[in-house]
C-alpha cells in the first residue's frame, strides 16, 4: 500500500506528525514521536535514492490529478540525493536536541519547537519533491515560516531582531521567485516543472521569460545566502539554538542551491541560462567573491557560531562555484558538496553547540583548555574542522578534488588555483579555534570542576556524522556514484521523461 | 499616453512594488517595515490576478449563452499567496511584539547601539 505512496511520504510523515506534537505536549513523548518520523523519512529516502539510481524518475499525481491540471510530485537521482542529506541530517540533528535544546529552550516551548521543526522538514522535503513551480513557492514558505520561528526561539534576546531579519530577507527573496514564476506562467501558461521546460524553449529569451529569470536567480540567491545576499545569515545562525543551527546549516541552504539546480537546468535550460544570457560569468565572480570576502571576515571574529557561519557562506560559494563551470564533474562537485558540507558543518555546529552546554557561551575564550576538559567534543570538531579545510581522508578533500579537476578540465587554472588559495583561510579560522583548545590554559573564573564531557546522547549523533566525514572521504563509491547520477539526471533534462510510475 | 493607458494594472504593479520596498528599506519602526512587505506582496497578488484576466471574459462560472471565461487558475494560485501573506504578517508581527517586550521599542534606531549588529 505504501509502496505507491512513496514518493509524497517524506512530505506527508512530518507534516502528520507536527500537529500531533503540539497535541501530547509533553517534551519527552513530543520528541519520541518526532525521531520515529523523521526516522522513517531517512527510510523512505532510502528507498526513493534506490529507486532512482538507475536514472528513472518517480512521479506521483497528488489527490489522483493528473498533470499537468494538477500537482505532480517527481523524484529523480537528483533530489532523491539531497532528500536523503536533508533526512539524515534532521535525525542526526534531533537525536542530538533532546539534551541540547532542553537547555535552551524553556521547557513549556519544548513541544512546539518539536512541531516548528517538523514543519520546517516537512517544507524542505516538500521543495525538493515537487515537480510543480507554484507548489515550490508554498512548500518554501511553509518551510521559512517554521524556520524564522526557530531561530526566535532561543534565551539570546538577540535571536529576535535576527529572526526578524531574517523575515524580512527571505519574504522578499521568495516573493520574486513568485513574481519569477509569474512572469512564466504569463508566457507559457502552465506551471508543470517539464511542461514549463518544453514550452520555454519555444519563447525563449523574449524579454518576459528573460526578466522572470533575473527575477527568480535574485530571489534564489536571497535564498541560498550567495554573497552579497547573505547578510541575513550570520546573525541567523550566531543567535539561534545550537541544535537549529546545525539543522538549518546543514539543510536550508542547500535545499535553496538545490532550487537554484532545478530552475536553471530542468525549466531553463542550461544553454538559455549560461550561453545566452552568460550567467554563469556573474555567478563564477559572486561565488569567488563569496568564498575570499566571508573566509576572511570568518577569521576575524571572536564569536566561533558567527565564524562558522560566515565559513558557511564561503562554503556556498564553492558549491556555485561547481556550477558556474557547467560541466558534468563541476555539477558533480556542487552535489557532493551539498552532501559533504552538511555532514562537516552539521558536526561543527553540534561541537559548538556542546561547548554552549556546558559553558554557556561561544566566544572563543569559552575553548581555551577544553582540549583536556572535553576531550570527545573537540576532537570531533578538529576532525571535522580539518574536513573544512580539505585535508586527504576527510570528505572536504573530495569536494575540493572534484571542484579543482572540473577547473582543470577547462583549462581554468586561475579559478582551480584560488580554490585552493582560499582552503588557507580555513587553515586559519579553524586553527584559532584548534589552538585555544589545546594550547592554552582555560580562562580564570572558569569553574573547572563544573566543566565535563556533554552527555553520550549528544556525542553520539555528534561522532556519526565525524565518521560519516572520515568514511565517506574513504569510501567514495557510494556518495559519488549518486551525485554523478544527478548531475547527469540534471544536466540531461530528457532522462526526466522517463520512468513513469 | 496609450502606454499608461493600456498596460494601467500593470503601472500600479510597478509602483506599488516599488513604494512595498522603499518602505521595508527605509522604515524606522518594524510595524511599518511589516505593512511595507505586505504592500510588495500586494502589488504581486494584482500582477497575478492582472495576467488571469481575457478582455470580455465573465467569472469562470457555467452560465448559458457566455462562452468567454477569464482564467480562474492565477485567481485560485493568489488565494494560496495570499495565505502565505497573512501568516507571513502573523509571525512577523509577533517577533515585533517579543522585540517590543525584550528591548522595550521597536524603532530600529533605538536598539541598535544596544545590541552587537552584525
């Protein structure tokens, strides 16, 4: 029975489960309910990238409408990949919430953060399974509601006027993808993701189509945080809940870069996109831009969840750097990356979160000497912060592997070369933080009796991800054989027609 | 003249859009920066509803003797929008009441040497 389903579940289990958590409304069962659900999901994502592999798609008419009258709902090996990085992240994230968002959040909020966090999953998932250009605006506002509403929930009164401003940035950012979207439903009248991609071809670069890309990249770029549109994330990430920062880092920006994928390559059209209106000389620069401007601001704070999320914007110039190169290795990159970024930064964020438990704050006069007194915390984190930078055997070393001969293939050397420049930056804004764990002496007025390891519910989803980092920077064949899947699934939009279910 | 004429739904999209933003930009107090996004969001709604329009069409409605219909499917998406909208204004409003009781205003000037603005 379930079997025909498949492909709505991931959207449809925590969109069920959310208001069932705000009705038990106790903090443990809420959370109980809440892993089983999203548990499930990483199952069903499990499947759906199985089902795919072979470069099928699954497509499922929802309330038994068909497309293109109504919403459709289409799985191929490129959003079956980041739907099963987005599931896992969130299991990891809330196994590791139980403790750490207990401590954050006062306890009477505790169930309907558990609700917000479903809602917020359940959009991301919705984003990346339909194949419906307006149903992608609702699932992004279903997801960013729930999001502005975590970030606020933090003790930090702070989190407010971020939240707010994060509200503001990102109403307006997905208001011109609806206006972007409008401008193709004007031209083409119809609002099917393939639909939309065959009758484009016929109108293209008339000045409406034209204005509803520029339209729908800005609103996307808001979005995904691309520099210099980022300026809502710092604040979002450095003041929000530890556990919802390690959730959002490791999912929301890369849903917003996986939107960006679908609308260029599935609905424009990478040739309309990149060789007639020559985007991809702008975002090549913004990208680069990206990564130097915000790796160095990340070296200059003292505030190590503002500086990991200034890393993070750095990190999204990478991913776009991948695909400014259009090719089939650079696509191939960006979507390792999507992957491998949320496992390295999703750790990070989880130690930091640790260091928050126990010390109650996050400067970096909070590190010094937690070498010794958190010993498992910050050896996750420099594991973690080494993937980072990009050192052999971590999964970084592959992003930047795959990004750097994608370069190479075009004989780009200027673009390979200040990749690597740029990995300096990393060295540097991880080394702060490496050396005041392990070569300086704690603080004065820290307690030291009171200062130990965080409980072994939070090391756990910790650790797994520090040993996804380690194996899948091994292990290659797993990670790259779905990612090389869908950048082909991407890059050759005709494959998407086939595989009815 | 005919250009203002003809395309009139549309210059009211424009300046509308164009007035939503100055004031999210511009606005001093987070009250007026909510009314302003929702005077952006306005003006998309009649864009949407601009474009469903087919000149002598009636309401999608089955009626004898009318066989011109203006299109009902951007009327049925802005509905969705409008939604959106509205929860949209509901958790903006409430982070301005939370500001309100955390810092004690909501003018944008007042609070920022009180906190680090990043």
């Amino acid at each position: 029975m379930f079997e025909q389903h498949l492909a709505v579940l991931p959207v449809l289990l925590p969109l069920i489960a959310a208001p069932l958590v705000v009705l038990i409304n106790k903090p443990r069962a809420a959370w109980l309910l809440s892993t089983l659900f999203v548990g499930a999901c990483v199952y069903i994502s499990f499947g759906l990238v199985s089902a795919t592999m072979d470069g099928g798609a699954l497509r499922y008419a929802l309330g038994g409408w068909e497309p293109p009258w109504g919403i459709e709902m289409r799985v191929d090996s490129a959003n079956a990949f980041v739907l099963l990085t987005v599931s896992v992240i969130a299991t990891l994230v809330l196994l590791f919430a139980k403790e750490s968002i207990a401590s954050e959040v006062a306890h009477k909020q505790l169930p309907l953060f558990y609700s917000a966090y479903l809602l917020c999953l359940a959009g991301l998932s919705g984003i990346l399974i339909t194949g419906d250009a307006f149903n992608l605006f609702v699932f992004l506002e279903i997801s960013s509601l729930a999001t502005y509403t975590l970030v606020s929930l933090a003790a930090d009164r702070r989190c407010l006027t971020a939240a707010f401003r994060y509200l503001v940035m990102g109403t307006i950012g997905a208001t011109f993808i609806l206006i972007g979207v409008g401008m193709l439903y004007m031209k083409t009248g119809t609002l099917n993701m393939l639909d939309l991609a065959e009758r484009i071809q016929a109108v293209e670069s008339h000045r409406t189509i034209n204005t509803g890309l520029a339209f729908i990249m800005v609103g996307v770029s808001i979005k995904l945080a691309l520099f210099p549109l980022h300026m809502w994330l710092p604040a979002a990430y450095s003041f929000a809940p530890s556990a919802v920062t390690a959730f959002l880092a490791g999912t929301a920006t890369k849903v917003a870069i996986y939107v960006m994928l679908r609308f260029v390559f599935t609905i424009f059209g990478a040739g309309y996109v990149f060789e007639q209106m020559n985007m991809e000389i702008i975002v090549l620069v913004l990208a680069l831009a990206g990564i130097f401007q915000c790796s160095f601001v990340a070296t200059t704070q003292s505030n190590i969840k503002t500086l990991l999320a200034y890393s993070s914007v750095a990190q999204v110039g990478y991913i776009i750097l991948g695909v400014s190169l259009v090719s089939l290795t650079g696509l191939t990159a960006s979507l390792l990356h999507i992957f491998n970024h949320a496992l390295m930064k999703a750790a990070l964020f989880m130690a930091v979160g640790a260091v928050f438990y126990r010390m109650g704050s996050v400067q970096i006069i909070a590190f010094q000497g937690l070498g010794r007194r958190m010993p498992w915390t910050m050896s996750a984190f420099t594991i973690a912060g080494l993937s980072i930078i990009g050192v052999p055997l971590t999964v970084g070393f592959i992003s930047k592997w795959y990004l750097v001969t994608a370069a190479l293939e075009q004989g780009n050397w200027l673009v390979a070369f200040l990749v690597l420049v740029a990995s300096l930056f990393a060295v540097v804004y991880i080394g702060k933080v490496i050396e005041a764990a392990y070569f300086k002496e704690p603080s004065e007025d820290a307690d030291a009796t009171k200062i130990k390891e965080v409980p072994v519910s939070m090391l756990i989803p910790m650790w797994l991800l520090v040993l996804a980092n380690i194996y899948f920077g091994i292990d290659t064949s797993l990670t790259v054989s779905a990612a090389t899947a869908g950048a082909e699934a991407l890059l050759n939009g005709s494959s998407l027609v086939g595989g009815v279910q | 003249m005919s250009l203002i004429f003809e395309h009139f739904n549309h210059w009211v999209v424009v300046i509308l859009m164009m007035i939503g933003l100055y004031i999210v930009i511009t606005a001093n107090n987070l009250v007026k920066k909510v009314v302003g996004l929702n005077i952006f969001q306005s003006a998309v709604f009649l864009m949407y509803i601009t474009m469903g329009k087919v000149v002598g069409g009636t309401a999608p409605i089955l009626a004898e003797g009318v066989t011109q219909y203006s299109n009902p499917l951007p009327h049925v998406l802005i509905l969705t929008a409008i939604v959106v909208g509205v929860a949209t204004t509901a958790v903006g409003l409430s982070l301005v009441l939370r500001i309100k009781s955390a810092y004690g205003t909501i003018e944008e000037n007042e609070f920022q040497n009180k906190e680090d603005v990043i």
